[in-house]
C-alpha cells in the first residue's frame, strides 16, 4: 500500500510562501509570522469488496501573526485552492493578548486512492 500524508503536501505546499512552518507546535522561538498544521483524521468513507478505496486525510492549519495576515490567509487559501485541497472551514479564532498574536484557523481534507 502505498503512504500519502497532507501533513507533507501541505508543508511542501506552502513553502513558497516564506512563512516559518511546523506541525504539532511551535518548537524555536516564534517569529512575528508563522504557520502550525495539526492533523485532524484520517478516514476510509469509501468502500468496495470489503476494502477502502480512498483514504480522506484531514489537517488544520494555523496562521498566527503580530500584524495583518489577510494578505497570508490570502495566499494560502489559494495556493491550497491551486493543489486540489478541500477547504471546510477558515475562520479568525481570535486576537491573543498574551502573545499578541491574531490567530486565523483554515481546515482542509484531501482525498487519496488506495492502492493495495
């Protein structure tokens, strides 16, 4: 079987963007700007003879910035748009007064075939 992994697509993705990105959390010291993608599920929903055909993996992706991040929520909804992700949701969870960070949520799903 092969392995597919949005968690990889995304980073990849996402790259030429020039914004600091890592998944679970943060490790270094955070800059004004960064991303943080979080893997939400991996599901077999389709199903034939018995075995899955496709694998639907979920994954969110925060946007935290000291600034304006329109124009980076911006960039990375359409880039993701451009790579064939499904957007669920994108919302503004809000601004963070102990780290004075605005904090922007975008969840995305993306189907892969399953070969056995």
């Amino acid at each position: 079987m092969t392995y597919n992994s949005i968690l990889k697509e995304i980073q990849t993705a996402l790259q030429e963007t020039h914004i600091p990105i890592e998944t679970g959390t943060f490790k270094s010291k955070a800059p004004d700007e960064y991303i943080v993608i979080t893997p939400l599920s991996d599901v077999f929903n389709l199903y034939a003879d018995n075995l899955p055909q496709a694998e639907i993996q979920e994954a969110r992706i925060s946007l935290f910035s000291k600034h304006n991040y329109m124009a980076s929520k911006e960039v990375i909804i359409n880039k993701l748009l451009m790579l064939n992700f499904t957007i669920t949701d994108r919302r503004y969870l809000g601004y963070e007064e102990d780290t004075f960070y605005h904090h922007f949520v975008i969840d995305v799903n993306k189907e892969y075939e399953i070969k056995i």
